[in-house]
C-alpha cells in the first residue's frame, strides 16, 4: 500500500486529509506531522480521527518519515510549504501541494524542485472544480470579446488569502484562453466612481464569512443573456478526496511539475 504521511494534521484540511487517506483501501496512513513545539506531537492521530489511526503518530519533524519515503500532502502555509519542499527534493520524496496564498519566488522553487522529484500542485483538488476550469476554457473561446467576464468567490470568515487560489486559476485560464494576462486585465474590487467597465477587464469579487466551504461563479455577460459556471463545495472532503487521489497517481511518475488535469487525464496535447 502507498504510505502517505499528512503535514498539518490539526489544519482545516489536515484532520479530513487524514480521514479520506484512512478510508482508501490502497493507502497506508504512515503518520502526520505538526509545527515544532506543538501540543500534538508525540500523540497518535487516534486522537483525531479515531481508533484506527492508532498505529499512525504525530511528530514535529518530516524526518521521522524519511527511510519510508512516503508522499507527502501538504495543506499548510507558504512557510512550511517552503521547508519541506526542500526536504522532500533533498529525500527523493514526491508532494502533493495544496497551500493557497504561494508567492511567485515559492513557484518558482516549487518548480525547480519538480526537476528532482514529482509534484502535483493544484489550487483546488475537488474533481468538479478541475472540470470547471475546462468548461471555462471552452466558454471563453466561444464567446471571446462579447462578454463581460466577472469572477465572484465565497469562502469561511478564517480564510486569509484573497481572492482565492481557485478564483484566481480560472481567471487565469480565461485570460490565456482569450489570449490577455491578468496582470494587464484583472480588476480586484471597485469603489467610488469607476467609469463605464472596460470590455477586456476581468474582475474579481471576494466574499469572507461563516463557514462557507468556497463557491466559485463565473459570469459572461453579454447584452441580452449572460452565462454562469458555477461550483459549489460543501465539504472538504471534496479537496481531500482529490488530493489522495493526486498522491498514488504522482507516487509512480517521473520528476516534474504536474496539476490535476494530469492526474484526471483532461490534458490535450497541442
């Protein structure tokens, strides 16, 4: 069975990383870690998802995993994500990378690391988003420059990026599509007195509260109609499910940087 080992495990995503890795018959829950210092450590994860992670332990260092070389999921911050990237490329140990809220020197590392070992790095993990994102690329080739195109996403008051990695992604395969970049066209929030909106402008709208999981919508609005994607997540399971699928599909690849239309097989080649 494919051992998998989960940073983060007292995380949002961390503890129903744990469950989804627990429920698959092909995965072996090695264990999960903690940051340095934490209360956790030296606990099983029994402790939070029940009696049959007994034989799985809660450390403070990835080290403790080493000479297994499981896949390592990992839900977490930039700065952890950083640290053990570098660990995993120096032990030869294949990531799963979900952390949002990465800068453009963490990409760029992240990319480099990919020459040594797999990576699967996706804003989102749930299999209808990833669908989404293809649906968006058609739409946007369809209607091109009729519409105005407006990127509305809702997450849990806790969440501190915005707007959101998976926001961000489909105004990114919108823009390629269209042959724009965000960095020109992207619009993040309006006040005051604006002007009549520029056709070729892509916005964004960011809505924080509650526990909403995360809702994306598209709209291409046109004069007359318009046309709305839209992907609602109730669950983290859906994010969590996808990732463990990510791991035993990166477990067997060569190096390099892959996302989640690699592993659901909806790359097209040119």
């Amino acid at each position: 069975m494919l051992p998998i080992v989960i940073a983060g495990a007292t995380g949002r995503m961390g503890r129903v990383l744990l469950e989804s890795t627990l429920a698959h018959p092909d995965c072996n829950l090695l264990g999960a870690t903690v940051r340095p210092g934490s209360a956790w450590a030296g606990h099983s994860c029994a402790s939070l998802v029940g009696p049959d992670a007994v034989d799985s332990p809660i450390v403070d260092s990835i080290a403790e995993f080493v000479l297994e070389r499981p896949v390592v999921i990992d839900f977490t911050t930039p700065e952890s994500t950083r640290a053990l990237l570098g660990f995993c490329r120096e032990h030869d140990m294949a990531m799963v990378i979900g952390t949002t809220g990465l800068s453009a020197e963490d990409e760029a590392f992240m990319a480099e690391s990919a020459r040594h070992i797999p990576i699967v790095y996706a804003p989102n993990f749930s299999v209808g988003v990833n669908l989404v994102l293809e649906l968006l690329k058609t739409t946007a080739k369809v209607l091109g420059d009729t519409v105005d195109i407006e990127v509305i996403e809702a997450h849990h008051r806790h969440k501190v990026d915005a707007p959101s990695g998976t926001a961000l992604a489909m105004g990114r395969v919108i823009a390629d599509s269209l042959g724009r970049t965000l960095e020109a066209d992207a619009v993040y929030g309006r006040e005051g007195r604006t002007g009549a909106r520029p056709r070729s402008q892509i916005g964004f709208s960011t809505i924080r509260g509650g526990d909403i999981v995360g809702d994306h919508t598209v709209l291409f609005a046109a004069e007359g109609e318009r046309v709305e994607i839209t992907h609602k997540a109730s669950s983290r399971k859906t994010f969590a499910d996808g990732a463990v699928r990510a791991a035993i599909w990166a477990f067997s690849q060569r190096p390099g940087l892959y996302s989640m239309v690699d592993v659901l097989g909806l790359r097209v080649s040119d």
